[in-house]
C-alpha cells in the first residue's frame, strides 16, 4: 500500500465513524470532494447530510448568488 492509498483509506475510516467532514476527508487523502464521495461508495460508507447541512449549503448560496 502506498501512501496515497493509506491517506484515502486513513481518511475515508475517520468519515464513516464521524470523526472527520467529507471536506476534510478529500483534504486529507488529496483528491477532490466528488472523488473522495466515490470513494465512500465504493466502500459502502454512506454520505451523511444533515438537515442543517442543507441549510448551511441553501445559505452560502444565497451569499453567493446574492439573493
């Protein structure tokens, strides 16, 4: 195992016991946020969402938007 691999492997065990966000999980084994979800899926880890997570994700895009 390289070390890419036990980045991607270190990472993905810390999101699925809730220890790490998905962002900081793609942060932690250096790939993007889509390439880091498809490799929760590929483990059969799966993604949590919140409800407030919804709201924060509705708010910055308001921000962004500037509605």
């Amino acid at each position: 195992m390289d070390e890419f691999e036990l980045r991607l492997e270190l990472a993905c065990a810390l999101y699925a016991r809730g220890r790490i966000s998905a962002v900081a999980g793609s942060h932690l084994a250096g790939i993007d946020l889509v390439t880091f979800q498809g490799a929760l899926a590929d483990r059969d880890i799966p993604r949590s969402y919140s409800v407030s997570d919804l709201h924060s994700d509705l708010a910055a895009m308001d921000r962004i938007l500037g509605v």
